[in-house]
C-alpha cells in the first residue's frame, strides 16, 4: 500500500489524464466489489437462502469500504475536466449539446452523492439490522432485512445501471449500448462472488470459519461459474449485434479497442470466459479450495482489466500501456480495502447468531 | 416379486437419512430408496458412485460444438461461399449462437439417451423398476433385500427403536406397497365429468372463458365482415396506380415484349460519371460477383467450384451491345437462372450497377 501510494503521487505529477484515468479505473472496481456486499445480502435474504448465513459477515465487511470508495469517486470530480469530453462541449457538436440536459457537471455530482447516499443508506441499515439480531434475536429484524432488501435490489437495479453510464459511458458520450448498465452489473456480481471467495478461503484456511464445508464452497462456485457465462453472455450479445451491423456511429466504440489493445481484448475473454469456465465445469471442481482460488484470481485480475480497457480507450485517442500508476492505484486501493476489511471481521465471532436460518446452513448439502 | 424385497415407509427426509444410516451400519443391503423428489445428498447416503451423466454431457456437448463449427465454416467458405451483408465468408462471430445452439442440443439429447440406454428405457420394454405410487406422492421409501431369520427380527427391533427414537409412528415395515392413494383416485371419475361437461357442440362458442381480459378486441380484424360495403374483409386493396412512398415505378412488365421495349425506350437517369462507376462496382462486388466475376467474365467463386452454369461474359458478342434498357430489365426481373434483383437493391442502386456493367462492356 505504501508502494503503491508512492508510485500514485509519482503518476498525479507526470501525467494528469493518466493519474485521473486510473483514479476511475480503481475507485469504480473498488465501488463495484463494496457493491456486491450488499447485493450479495439483499439477494440471498430475498431468496429465503439459508446457506449463505454461513459467510454473511464477510459481504457485511467488504460493504464497509463503501464511505471510503464514495470519497474517492468524489474526489474524482476534480478530475472530470480531464477524463469527460462532455464537459467541454465544442460548439457544433449538436449530438452532445443534445445530451447536456443529463450530462452536466451540477447534475453529474448530484447523481453521484444521491447514487451513494442511497447505497449508503441501505448498506448501513442492513449491517444494523444483523447487528441488532444479534443483540436481541426474534424474527422482527428478520423481516425488516427482507423490507430494506426489496426496496434496494429495486433501486439498486436502476441507479446502478445509471452510475455505469455516468461514470463510464460517458467517456465516450457519443456513443451508447443499451445494455451497459447490465454488462457492468455483471461484472460486478461476478467480481464481487470471486471477493468474497477468496476471502472465506482465505479465512477458512486460518481457523476462523471451521463451519464452513464443500457445500458452500460447492455454490461459491456454481455462482463464479454462472455469473461468468452470464457476464461473457452480455459482452457477446453487445459485440454481435455491433459487429453485425457494422454501422460507424456504433464501431467507434471498438475499432480503437480491437486495434490498439489486441491481447488485452482477447486476454478478457480468456480470464474472465474460459479460465472459469473449463476449471469449474465439473462438480468436484467447485468443491476444491484450489481451483476456486485459480478461477477466483482470473476473475479478479480478468473484470479489472476488462474495465481498464472500457475506460483507457476512451480518455487516450493512442496505444497507452498499463503502468505504475494503474498498477499502483491498485494496490493503494487494494491495500486499503484489505485493511478496511479484516479490520471490521477482526475479533468477532465471523457468524450471524440468531439468523433464523442459521440452522439451515449447516445442515445444508448442495 | 415383491416378496423378495422389504419395504420401509418415512414421512420425512430427515427422518429417512436417519433410516439410512441405522440400517447401513447394521449390513442391510438396501436395493433402492424411492422419494416424491430429488433428495440432495442420497445418492452419497445410499453408496452409489457418481453419475457419468454430467461426462457423458460434456462430450456430446463437446461434439455439438465441433459439429456446428466446423460445418458453418465448411459451408461458409468452401461449399457455397456467399455474401452475407458484406462480411468475410469466415464470420465467426456470427457462427457462435449457432455452435451454442448445438452444444445445447448435442449435450440434452445425449444425456437423455444416454440415460434411457442406462436405465434400460426403450418403447415396449416392461418398466423393470417397481411402481410405488405413494413414492411420486408424499412418502419416502427404502427398498432392501428382504432379511432371513434372526436378521428379520433385528430388522423389526430397529424399525421400532427409530419409531420411539424418532417420535414418528408412522414408520412402517411392509412386504407389499400397492396402496394408492385413494383420495386421488376418487378424483379421476370427477376430472373426467368436469372435462366431459365443457365440451360444446357450437363450435364458434369457446364455451366458458376463465379469464377473456383484452382477448376482443374493440377495432375492426383485417379480416373481419365489413360493415360499410357488406365485403367479408376490413383489409382493401389501395386503389389502382398507388405506390409507396419514395418508389420510383418501372413500367415495363416481367414479359419478353417488356424485355424488349425497355431494351429501346429505357434511359439510365443517372448520367455517367466515375463517382457512379464506382458506386456502382462497390454493389456490383457485393451482390453480383459470385456468378459473373470481379470483371463480369463469368469466372465467380460459385461458377468456379461448378455450383453454378457459367452465365454469358459481359464482353461476349452476345452481350457487348446490350442496350442499358435490358440490363436494368434483368438485373430487376432477373432473366432465366439469374434471380430478381429489385428487392436487394433500390432503384438509384440498379441506374449505378448499369452504369457499372456499361462500363465492363465498353472496357473489354
């Protein structure tokens, strides 16, 4: 971490597209895999799941690093002039001074601070929530979770998608795909899933969840492996239909992806596609810490440059490498999260007492 | 039959693993265990090995994907390549829903034989399985070897200690298991009065609609009587000598004398230029050039691999003073094994591809 903070003033001094550049790059990975905490809850709770009781405290713990993740991407509008086009509108574009109404910077920041407030809110009320059932136990704060749940998969559904297309689509402002928010959205479950895998591995590795048996590593992976089908299913499904129809507004978009980042496009589908896919294809696959740990790091590695080539493309019109300051960010980011993180699951009973499907879960088989 | 074999009867899941275990530590050979759904787990329970179905999925899977594409890209760019919106004959992009498709279905229908093949499932052949109704119902049952001697009492022994254990008197031992459950079999005559009775003689009346929400609609059918000129259909023909917006007419018909007396009265709007030329050849290369040839000398991919007769070269003799009239006539209507163009390409598209041919006939 302190490398990597080294190596971040390094970049913010030479270079200030590439420093801002980087700054979306790892604020947004980090906002998506904090995200997934709370989805990975509301989702599980709406289902009626009871497996995944077993490691809720862990999604609890990634949500944590959301306040801190919402301070970077604000920081980030000092940057803006430097990444968005659309703030400097030239005279005679009228395809953006038709997009200003949505695409201003007043309105930019205020969708941003209700984007976070909102998830904020709600990933801070169900941590209460389980805090509070542990103190006192019953079924009401049960049935609140499922209420708090339902409200923010619904919303979450639309500011997510929204956030993608501010902070990311509009890089290109000229260009749009209906499907972004969904394809981002992917990513962020999959990348999220593989977070939280490693991290019970790492965990149950240690002693810390004895609990913890192949059958939930057996639906870890059953969700790395689907989310990563789901996730390449929309990357294809946008890249047919524009390949197809071979319309110029459209193949902007990835001529300058195909042409000056060949490996790296391919390399996407290889980490984030095949790797999962043919290690986790049988069922004792997923039930192996081993081959979950291999899928894992490719995903991880794979959805982080899968977004580096969504946003360097677009902020730099030439071929630009992966340097010390993406890689650093990370690592500053990283090191932050992975402070932020065992810092809130240190010495605590990693288990939702009084869950009323606690039971369930360890009685589960999968 | 049955009497070879013992049956024990749960009401529960819970309390059928417990079962399970009793009478596997105790060396009972259980033949089968019979339960309303897939139970997680039993198959581990109860001994049995993994499955080969998942690998036999995967092959066939594998095979599918193969097959769908290696067959695109023999039929796409060997046997008859053609153009399909001006993208490369190998597009593999495009072959993947396609290779999808066939990885699904090769792997289900696979799988499904493979299973019917296992079980020894074919049409006439005897079901070798017994049939316990209450299995497919609420109830959870083992099947084992029916114990001799003083085995059989411990048997009884271990069934009751589980009773008591359990607090479920409703395990029971039982040799034959024919039961049906007779609430159910009570509603079949009922089923049957219920769907006898709904049927109507009228034809034209559906009898009693569950749920008619929007089905009828409050605008006329195409088809439906219409009541201003007592015709049987809404739907008219537009009046004689109408055409659709942005359509330039052709006034000669699909006929020899048609052929011939645009052949003499036909002239090209379009005044040629090179702009046009190469317009022209740009569509002429996309939609022409398979059977006549980068230079219409009728040497085409498809003429080449003999898919296709050889037509005339544009610099024959037969074809050199062709008036501009009968090109446009042809390329519209098509002429013998030549297809119509019209639909392909619009009629400014068609002035430009003559422009094209004129020039090939001029050139040579």
């Amino acid at each position: 971490m302190g490398a990597g903070l080294l190596l971040v003033f390094l970049g913010l001094i030479t270079n200030h597209e590439k420093f801002w550049s980087s700054w979306l790059l790892n604020g947004f990975y980090f906002t998506l895999i904090a995200l997934s905490g709370t989805v990975f809850i509301s989702i599980h709770t709406l289902a009626n799941s009871g497996w995944h009781t077993a490691i809720s405290k862990i999604p609890e713990a990634i949500i944590k690093f959301l306040p801190i993740s919402a301070v970077i991407m604000l920081l980030l509008l000092l940057g803006t002039g430097n990444l968005y086009h659309w703030t400097h509108v030239e005279e005679g574009d009228t395809i953006l001074l038709g997009k200003t109404s949505w695409l201003n910077l007043p309105f930019f920041i205020i969708r941003m601070i209700l984007y976070f407030g909102l998830w904020i809110f709600f990933s801070y009320k169900l941590i209460n929530i389980s805090l509070k059932e542990e103190e006192e136990g019953g079924l009401e704060h049960h049935r609140n979770r499922i209420r708090y749940s339902a409200i923010f998969i619904v919303l979450f559904a639309i500011t997510s998608s929204m956030a993608s297309w501010d902070w990311i689509m509009s890089l290109d402002p000229h260009w749009y795909s209906t499907l972004f928010g969904w394809y981002i959205f992917s990513g962020l479950l999959v990348s999220g899933i593989a977070v939280i895998t490693v991290l019970v591995i790492y965990l149950f590795k240690n002693g810390f969840m004895p609990w913890i048996n192949e059958n939930h590593f057996h639906d870890l992976g059953k969700y790395l492996f689907g989310f990563s089908i789901f996730w390449t299913y929309l990357w294809f499904s946008q890249f047919l239909l524009i390949w197809y129809s071979n319309i110029p507004e459209e193949t902007v978009y990835y001529a300058p992806r195909m042409d000056n980042y060949p490996v790296l496009f391919y390399l996407i589908l290889v980490l984030n596609f095949a790797i999962p896919f043919l290690v986790l294809m049988t069922r004792d696959a997923k039930r192996n810490i081993k081959y979950l740990v291999i899928s894992c790091g490719s995903i991880i590695i794979g959805h982080w440059l899968n977004l580096y080539l969504l946003i360097a493309p677009s902020v730099f019109h030439e071929h630009v490498t992966i340097g010390f300051s993406e890689i650093g960010m990370a690592l500053c980011f990283g090191g932050l999260f992975m402070f932020v993180v065992f810092r809130s699951l240190s010495g605590k009973i990693l288990l939702p007492k009084n869950h009323p499907f606690l039971e369930e879960t360890f009685h589960y088989t999968s | 039959m049955t009497n070879k074999y013992l049956h024990i009867v749960f009401r529960d899941e819970e309390n059928l693993f417990e079962g399970i275990d009793l009478l596997r530590a105790n060396d009972f050979s259980i033949v089968d265990v019979m339960t309303p759904f897939p139970v997680h787990g039993l198959d581990h329970k109860i001994g049995l090995k993994p499955s080969l179905i998942p690998t036999v999925g995967f092959i066939c899977g594998a095979i599918g994907a193969l097959t769908g594409f290696f067959f695109q890209s023999w039929v796409f760019t060997s046997s008859w390549p053609m153009n399909f919106g001006g993208k490369p004959f190998f597009a593999f992009p495009s072959f993947i829903p396609v290779i999808f498709e066939m990885t699904v279905l090769f792997s289900a229908l696979g799988m499904v034989l493979a299973f019917l093949y296992r079980s020894k499932l074919y049409p006439h052949k005897e079901c070798s399985t017994e049939k316990v109704p209450i299995t497919t119902d609420d109830q959870f049952v083992i099947k084992l070897m029916k114990p001799e001697g003083e085995k059989l009492t411990l048997l009884q022994k271990l069934v009751n200690e589980l009773k008591v254990k359990l607090d479920n008197p409703e395990i029971a031992i039982s040799e034959k298991l024919t039961f049906f459950n007779n609430k159910i079999v009570a509603l079949v005559p009922l089923a049957f009065i219920l769907c006898f009775s709904s049927c109507k003689n009228n034809k034209e009346q559906p009898g009693y609609e569950y749920m008619p929400d929007m089905v009828y609609s409050r605008s006329f059918e195409y088809y439906s009587a219409n009541p201003l000129d007592k015709s049987k259909s809404m739907a008219k023909v537009p009046p004689v000598g109408s055409i659709p917006r942005s359509f330039t007419p052709y006034p000669y018909p699909n006929t020899k004398d048609g052929y011939e007396q645009a052949g003499k009265e036909w002239i090209n709007p379009l005044s040629s230029n090179d702009i046009y030329i190469d317009e022209g050849k740009k569509l002429f290369e996309l939609y022409c050039v398979y059977c006549h040839g980068q230079k219409g000398e009728a040497n085409g991919i498809l003429v080449e691999k003999q898919k296709f007769p050889p037509p005339p070269s544009f610099s024959s003799d037969i074809l050199k003073e062709l008036p501009a009239g009968k090109i446009f006539h042809s390329i519209t209507y098509g002429k013998n094994l030549m297809g119509p163009h019209a639909s392909m390409l619009s009629y400014q598209e068609r002035c430009k591809v003559v422009l094209f041919v004129q020039s090939l006939q001029k050139k040579l």
